[in-house]
C-alpha cells in the first residue's frame, strides 16, 4: 500500500470512532436536533449516522482489502463491545435496532469482500499472463525488462547471460514449425528445471533466453554456472522418434559495469554474441569494452575480405620447405596476403580469424586452393616431387562436401593429388573429431596429403594420432623458439619427432631462425625445416628462381 493510501485508511478510521461515539451518545442523551421545521429526533440521527458508518466501513474495505476487513471487523467489535455493555448497563433493550443493523452490514461487508477477492485473482491472473511467454511458460520480454529495471532501481547488482540457439533455424526449417516450437519448450523445461531461486529466467522472442543473476557472485562463479546450463542443454532432444541436438552460445554482461540502463546491456550482450560467433560450439563469453572497438576494426576487415573475394585481391606467398641434411627443397607453405584500403598489410591470423566468424573462410580457402593448385600446375609437371601445401581452416573440415570439392578441383587442373598438401589446425579437434577424422579419411581416399600444423599446442593424442591418415606434423614454432634453453624443451621435441616417425610420418619444424637450432633439429632426427633461416615467405617469381636454382643443383 502506498502512504497515501495508509493517510487514508487512518483518517477513515477516525471518522468511525468518532462516529461511533457520536451514536453512543445521541443514544444515551436522547439529543434531537431541529433544522427549520424539521425536527430530527434521536433515532432519526443514529439512523444517518449508522448508515454512514457502513459506508466508511465499506471505504476502508475497497481501500485495504483483506486488511480492510480485518480493521473493520476489530471496529465492528468494538462497537458491538460498547453497545451491548451499555444495553446491559442501562436494563435498556431500545438500541436493539442498531444491534440488528450492525449485524446486517457486516455480512455486507463479507459479500463485498468476496466479490473484491474474485475481482483481486482475476486481475493477478491477468498480470500474471501478461508476463509470461506463452509458449514455454517462462517469463516474457516485458517480464524481463521489468525484473532488469526493478534490479537497477534497487541498486542491486547482477549478471545477464544472453543464451541464443544458433542452430534453431536449421531445425526449424528442416523440421517444421511444429517441431521447432516443441523443441523450445523441451529446452525450456530444462531451463526452468535448472534454475535456482535467486536466478530469473526469461525467453526474449525466438530462440533467445534470459539468465538473470543477482551478484553477490563473482565473474568465475557466473561462468561456471551459465556452462552448467549450456552442457545440460546440449544434451540431445528426443521428440517422437527424431533427435536432434541444440547448439547454444552465451554471452554475459554484468550491470552496472558494462551498461548501466537495460537497453545498453542488450546492444553490448548481442554484440558478445555477434563477435564470438563462428568460434566454437557451446561457448560462454563475457563483454569486455575492447569488443566495441574490435567489431567495428571487424567489419572493416569484413568489408575488405568481401572486396579481396570478388576482385581477386588476395595476395599469395609461397614459404619453401627443405629437407634438413641437404637443403634440397621439398615445397612451399601457400601463405595468404591481404591489405587495407591504404595499402598496409593486415595480420593473417587476424583476417583469416574474422573470416572464420563470418564464414567467408570457405571463400577464402577455395579461393587460395584454386589459385594455388593452377598456379603450380605447370611447375609440378615439371617437377613431379614438389609438394605445395595450403592451409584450410578447421571449420571447412566439419563440411561433408570438402572432400568431393577437392577432389573436382584437382580433376579441372589434372593436378596430381599426392602433390598437393592439405594443413589443418590441431584445434579442429576441438569441433567435431568424427566429422573432421571422415574429411581427412576421404581427402586421403583421393591420395592427397595432410598436415597437421601448429603441432603440439592443442589437443594432439598419441591415441587418435595412430587413427589419423596424417602425412606429416608441423611442430609449433613456439618449440622451435624454446630450443636449447633446457634440456627438457629439447627433449620435448624430440619425443614429437619420434613419435611422428614411429607412427612412420614426416616431421617438419616451424620458424626455424638460426644456425643452432637447425643443428639441434638435425641432431634430434627432424628430416624438414621451414623458417626465415633458408626462406622466408617467397613472390612467386622467387619461387620459381628457387625451384630451378634447386633443380640445378642435383
Ligand atoms: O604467415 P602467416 O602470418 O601468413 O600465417 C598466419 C596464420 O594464418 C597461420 O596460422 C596460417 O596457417 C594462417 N593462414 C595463412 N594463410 C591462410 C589461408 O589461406 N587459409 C587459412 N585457412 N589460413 C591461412
Ligand atoms: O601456422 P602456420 O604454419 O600456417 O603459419 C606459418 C606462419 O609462420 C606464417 O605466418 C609465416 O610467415 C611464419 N613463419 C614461418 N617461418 C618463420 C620464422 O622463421 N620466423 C618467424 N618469426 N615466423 C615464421
Ligand atoms: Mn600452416
């Protein structure tokens, strides 16, 4: 109740009483009062005042409720206390009358109650309704504004994490509307089933949800749980006799540091999303204030990337490839050049990255792959044991149709396939090893090689290595800059170098730079070098100077 609504309910409350005195009186005293001709005899006034009383009483009622009546019935008491006391007093049964109405407007006031305590859950209902979303009976958008601005209201701090289905559409459209709209509310019981008190669940509209929890918590903490959430919600779905498997990505925000008003917290957890989009299945990622800047640095290399596709603006360098006891050359590393607007070079790793966000990776691989391959057509036959290798992002090998693309490819250039060599990042492990295992299966099906680069940083088992039809293993230029400085960074790289030659594979090493560690490297076994030390990335033309000065010299 507010205070004016309490001022009220007092004042009413004063006016009763003295109304009630006011009765008790003119009954005992007999008072009349004339006004005019009008003579207004004692029962006459308690009759207006009686009847006035009701009405208070039905005012603080509709005002307060059920603490209405619960005021009204200690003052109908007392009333009741008073003139019963006083009929006993006085041997004087005339107020009688009184008594009887008394009675009649409390069962009045009971009537009321009830049509106001109907009217009272009809109308909780239909709040109730217009906060609840009502397909997965979770709290609606509008519920979720209210709850974030209550919050901020409050002072109370809290986390919000931003869960959309990246793959709902995909169902939705392979499977129907029907089935789409069952799986939101499976993935909404799990949701709800999940949820502690202190945590707010909503769905924003589509496949977007809500967590909201309130902070005494710490960013770790906040992580942990939206995991918990995101690993139970990835577990597959049985609908009838289809299964199928959502696949979620979160992105959390924390008020009041990363937007202090609701609409700020949405734009910074949709562009959380937007940024890590691409970059692995399930992910949680916190906003940070650098993602601003990085997305709008992001679409410009986007912009760019688009252009380089459609005007054949990416620039090609081949790294040579030597074996180690000779230096006679083994190939070259195809390495991917791009510039800005102004002409300054951008950062490969940085354009192949939002490349891979924005699925322009695929363009940009089939696009190297192809100038590559009909680039060195004629020099591979010419010389038939060069091997020219390109790097494809992990994300082609989750592509069922790469191999088969592949495969024509070679065929229009009649380019022979054991020359050609494909490196792939031990992190595509991460995505799927079945799908990228059957890729590498049928591209080694077609007798092309594969490489597996930056060797030893991420998930490499000697357990699925075995299963793996790899060619050769591309140690981590990282290993490479630790060698010589213990003894143990030695013998790290040389258990990889056995092991890749137990498992009868080729092993080069990456970002050799000196003298001393090709020494190292020879010692250890390593059989292939690449690195600034023989050759840095070459133009084309010094690539062929190279091949030929090598043919040279046999
Ligand atoms: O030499 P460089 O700075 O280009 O290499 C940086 C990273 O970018 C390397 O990990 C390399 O594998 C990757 N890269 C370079 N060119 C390509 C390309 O054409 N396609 C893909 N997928 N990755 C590339
Ligand atoms: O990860 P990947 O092997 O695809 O990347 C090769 C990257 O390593 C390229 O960016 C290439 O230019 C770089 N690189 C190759 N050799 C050397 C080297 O000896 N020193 C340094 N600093 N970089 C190298
Ligand atoms: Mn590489």
């Amino acid at each position: 109740m507010s205070k004016r609504q309490y001022f009220w309910i007092v004042v009413l409350i004063l006016i009763e009483a003295s109304l009630i005195i006011a009765v008790s009186i003119i009954s005992r005293t007999g008072l009349s009062l004339t006004i005019g001709d009008v003579v207004l005899t004692s029962t006459h006034l308690a009759g207006i005042i009686s009847a006035s009383k009701a009405i208070i009483l039905t005012c603080i009622l509709v005002l307060a409720k059920k603490k209405g009546l619960i005021i009204d019935i200690v003052l109908w008491c007392g009333e009741m206390f008073f003139m019963i006391m006083g009929m006993v007093k006085a041997r004087n049964f005339n107020s009688i009358t009184g008594l009887v109405q008394n009675i009649v407007s409390l069962i009045v006031l009971f009537i009321v109650y009830q049509f106001i305590k109907k009217e009272k859950i009809n109308s909780d209902y239909l709040s109730k309704l217009s906060r609840i979303d009502s397909l997965t009976d979770l709290y609606n958008r509008r519920a979720i504004i209210t709850e974030i601005n209550g919050n901020m209201k409050h002072g109370i701090e809290f986390y919000c994490a931003f869960i959309t289905i990246t793959n709902f559409k995909e169902i939705n459209d392979y499977s129907g509307h029907d089935y789409g709209d069952k799986m939101l509310f499976k993935f909404a019981e799990r949701i709800r089933g999940m949820a502690k008190d202190s945590e707010f669940i909503g769905r924003i509209g589509g496949a977007e949800f809500l967590i909201i929890i309130k902070s005494e918590r710490n960013d770790s903490f906040v992580e942990r749980r939206i995991k918990e959430y995101m690993k139970c919600l990835s577990e597959p779905y049985i609908i009838g006799k289809t299964e199928s498997t959502l696949v979620c990505r979160a992105g959390i925000v924390k008020y009041p540091e990363d937007g202090d008003d609701e609409s700020t917290l949405f734009r910074h957890m949709d562009a959380t999303i937007a940024y890590n989009r691409g970059i692995r299945e399930n992910e949680v990622s916190f906003f940070n204030k650098t993602i601003i800047d990085d997305i709008s640095e992001s679409v410009k290399i986007e912009d760019r990337l688009i252009k380089a596709l459609a005007e054949n603006l990416i620039h090609l360098v081949y790294q040579p490839q030597f074996h180690t006891g000779t230096r006679r050359l083994r190939g070259f590393e195809t390495l991917s050049r791009l510039e800005d607007e102004e002409g300054n070079p951008i950062r490969p790793d940085k354009f192949i990255t939002i490349a891979e966000k924005t699925n322009l990776i695929f363009e940009v691989d089939n696009y190297v792959l192809e100038k590559a391959i009909s680039t060195f057509k004629p020099l591979i036959d010419r010389y038939p044991d060069l091997v020219i290798s390109v790097n494809i992002s992990a994300r082609h090998f989750t592509q069922s149709d790469f191999p088969e693309y592949v495969n024509k490819l070679l065929m229009r250039h009649a380019f022979p396939a054991k020359s050609l060599e494909i490196e792939i990042t031990e992190t595509a492990f991460a995505e799927s090893i079945t799908k990228v295992k059957d890729c590498m299966d049928r591209l080694h099906g077609i007798s092309v090689q594969i490489a597996l680069d930056d060797f030893g940083t991420g998930y490499a088992s000697l357990a699925y290595l075995s299963q793996l039809p790899v060619n050769l293993l591309k140690i981590d230029k990282s290993f490479i800059d630790k060698l010589n400085t213990s003894e143990m960074e030695n013998d790290f790289v040389k258990v990889i170098i056995d092991m890749g030659h137990t498992l009868n594979l080729d092993v080069i090493s990456e970002g050799v730079e000196t003298e001393e560690q090709k020494k190292t490297l020879e010692n250890l076994g390593c059989n292939l070098i690449q690195g600034f030390i023989w050759g840095k990335p070459l133009e084309l033309e010094d690539a062929i100077a190279l091949i030929e000065a090598d043919a040279g010299t046999k």
